[in-house]
C-alpha cells in the first residue's frame, strides 16, 4: 500500500500533500471492497450466486502529518508544515445477484503553514516565510462524493461498471465520471480489464495576496496595502503578473489492465495508464521569484515576482506491474514496480515490497517498504534561480529532481463469523498501519490510517 500520491501522477492538483490521504484511503478500500468472481454452481438453474450477499460499510480515516522547509506558496523556501484528519465512508449496496450501487462520501480537514502564507499579513505577527500565518487562510476543508453502478454477468466472466463524483475545496471544484469493463478468460484464470475517466476542474483562482492589487482594475503600486505595509529593499516593486485568462482544467485517463494465475502460487500483472490534462494547470497562489529582479520585502516576507506559470497541456504514461507469489500458509510476497513519464520532462521508477505475515486466522502483520526517484520537471528551479525571460516557471519542489524511501507497518484483524455487533451490522474486519515517507529534499512525513467493514446480518 502506498501512502504518498507522487506528483509525477498528480497533477499538480489543488492541495497536493493531501492527495497523499486521499489515494491512501482509496487503496485501503479497495482492499476492503471486493467482488465475489466464483460462479457458484453454474449448472444449476435454481441457485445464482450473488456477487455481493449483503450490504457492506467501510469507515476509513486517517491522520496525516508533514513538515519540510521548500514550500511552494513562498517560492521554494518556508514552513511546509500540515496536518490533516479525513474520514470516509463507502456503502455498498447489492441490488438483487448481479448489481451492486456503492456510495463513497468523504471530508477532509487541514492546518497548512504553506497555505496559511497565501496571505502572511493577516496573522498577529511579522510576515515570514518560515512562520505560520493565523489567517483564514490556513484551513479548510475537502469534500468529495461519488456514487458507482456495477453489473456482473450471470456466469461471473464480465463485470462493468459506471461512478460520477463531485469534489470541492475553497479553491475549486470538480464533476468527474468514468467507467470499467473487465473480462475473465480461461476458466477465470486470465483477467483483462479496461477503465476511462473524466474529470472536469473550475478553479476559483486565488492570488498571493500582494498580487492582487495589480489584478485587472487594480490600482497596483498605489493601492492602500503598500501605505499600510511599506516596502523595504526594492521599493519600485513591479511584478510581472497578470491573471489567468482560463480557470478551467479537464482531465482524461484511459488503464489496461492484465492479470494471470501464473501458478498454484504466483499471480502477475501488467497495468497501463494513459492521462492527457488540458486547461489552468498551474497553480495561481504559488510565488515565484527570479534572480534579475531586486528583492522587494514587506517586515520579513519578500513579495512575488510572479505565480507559477505552466504548459495548458500535459501527457503523461506509466507502466507498471505486480507480482504476488504465497510462499507458504503464513507469508505472501506482493511486489509492485511501475515506470512513468510526461511530456514535462519528468521520468520516474517507484518500486515496492509488502510482505503480509499471517499470525492466526483472525490476524496479518504487513510491513511495506516504497523506494521512488523522478527527474525534474523542464520548467523546475529552486527559489530565485529562474529568469523573467523564461516561458514557464515553478519552484514546486514536488516538481524537482529527489528520491524518497517510505517505511510502513500495519496489522489487519478478520472475522469472517461477524461476531461482534452493532445495531443490524457485524464486524468483519478492522485494519491499521502506520508509515513514514522522507525525501532527499528535507520533506518528512508519517499517516496513520484505520478502516473498519461492517456488514449487515
């Protein structure tokens, strides 16, 4: 399992560190969600074997922490400091043997010291880039909605499916669908699947704060804020800044999948993802400086050059595949490997290893390991190494050349028998596992998550 949402897969998108939440709790239930491939009996008119027998409720939460000194807000350096706490819950629902409708709501709630320096003047104290603002900038919450339609076929060989969601942040807002087609082959023996989405973005763009006077209609230099808050160093401050003509982005993926029972003990995979982005790739509150321009500075806070500036397009392809080979009645490996690449110039490898150790029949220990590395971006410099000449531009660290190493542990508790109950639901598993993610660069972070499945009688 992986706890990180690599940027070279990203996007860029709003919020990025709390991706990182959000792909780990989507890959948690997964885990807890499955469908139910036998066929049962399938010479037997009188009985179908449903694909799922009863309604199931996964509760997944979890508690994510970073910190780091290149925060992308103030151009590369400061606090990168958040926090954040998002919870989820997945029903999912069998409509009669075939069909199955699942609903996935989630909240996501943040502290960010980068963000928070989105505005570093509206706190108590002297703006500066390795200091928290206490402004309203510094929290907000995430939301997301998503509602999915699947069908299997009566001899269990096919299965589509169809989801919309809506995501929303004070900064944005999202409507996405997508949909699944997997075929079985040779006596369920060999997979193939086949999975497109679509997601369209409205981004409410908002400015560094001391950009905003130099919007359209404006008054620039001579605006209030510059009598109220002086400028020291450069004091013929003139950003190259204008505002973004598009706030839209789109975002369309295509995945082949091809997993084979490769023995009585080992299963493999092939998976390929196609993703092409159009639009507002950028993202607008994130400074930039450039080393020919003199530094202006209001108290301890050096004022934007610029945003960020990025290519409207966006190509990216990853190959990957897994390997799980069942050693013995007590250990399975689960190796993972995947290459990635984009027309933006990063190419990175990510490897992983999880190693479940079955304690009991009701226990499973898995420690994991994640080793990644990526070249950076085309358009990537660190603080004021850019040029004001330059067409495109980011101090982005999630964008920059690093390798990152990531340590996780988790236990998993099954009770196939559902002994211990709440209301008309039993309790069939609970699953915890902590890690730990570092990179070259100085970022640290650590998730712990939890999930629960409850499944009624």
């Amino acid at each position: 399992m992986v706890v990180t949402n690599d940027p070279a897969t990203s996007g860029n998108q709003p919020s990025l560190k709390r991706r990182h939440c959000t792909l780990l709790l989507a890959l948690l239930a997964a885990g807890f969600t499955s469908y139910a491939q036998d066929g049962g009996d399938q010479g037997s008119p009188e009985y179908q074997k449903r694909v799922l027998e009863s309604t199931e409720v996964d509760f997944l939460s979890s508690y994510y922490s970073q910190e780091g000194q290149n925060a992308a807000v103030s151009g590369g350096i400061g606090n990168e400091e958040l926090t954040d706490a998002t919870g989820t819950f997945i029903v999912s629902i069998p409509l009669n043997e075939d069909d199955v409708i699942t609903i996935d709501a989630g909240v996501s709630a943040y502290t960010s010291a980068s963000s928070s320096n989105i505005n570093p003047f509206d706190g108590g104290a002297a703006a500066d880039p390795y200091v928290a603002s206490s402004g309203a900038s510094s929290s907000d919450l995430w939301g997301n909605f998503t509602g999915s339609y699947s069908h299997s076929s009566k001899d269990r060989n096919a299965l589509w499916s169809a989801k919309l969601s809506v995501a929303t942040e004070y900064d944005y807002f999202s409507i996405g669908a997508g949909g699944s087609y997997t075929r079985l082959f040779n006596e369920k023996n060999t997979e193939v699947s086949l999975t497109a989405n679509v997601y369209f973005d409205t981004w409410n763009a908002i400015y560094p704060f001391e950009l905003r006077p130099f919007e359209d209609g404006g008054r620039g230099i001579n605006d209030p804020f510059f009598t109220a808050y002086p400028i020291s160093g450069n004091t013929n401050y003139a950003p190259n800044f204008s505002e973004f003509g598009s706030k839209n982005r789109n975002s369309y993926s295509l995945g082949l999948g091809i997993s084979q029972i490769l023995s009585k003990n080992a299963q493999g995979s092939l998976l390929v993802d196609l993703v092409q982005q159009d639009g507002l790739l950028s993202t607008p509150f994130q400074r930039v400086y450039f080393e020919d321009v003199a530094d202006s500075f209001i108290e301890g806070f050096q004022l934007a050059d610029d945003v960020e500036r990025l290519p409207d397009r966006r190509f990216k392809v990853a190959l990957g595949g897994r390997l799980n080979y069942f050693v013995s009645p007590t250990i399975t490996l689960r190796s993972y490997y995947r290459y990635y690449w984009d027309d933006w110039g990063i190419g990175s490898h990510t490897a992983s290893l999880e190693v479940p150790v079955k304690l009991s029949d009701a226990f499973t220990l898995y420690p994991s390991y994640r080793y990644y590395t990526q070249t950076a971006a085309d358009y990537f410099a660190p603080y004021e190494a850019h040029v004001s000449t330059d067409p495109f531009y980011t101090s982005d660290y999630d964008l920059s050349r690093y390798q990152a190493n990531q340590y996780g542990i988790g236990l998993s508790y099954t009770d196939i028998f559902t002994r211990l109950k709440l209301w008309k639901f039993g309790l069939k598993s609970i699953d915890l596992k902590g890690n730990y993610y570092e990179r070259d660069s100085g970022l640290s972070a650590y998730i712990i998550t939890t999930g629960f499945k409850f499944v009624m009688d």
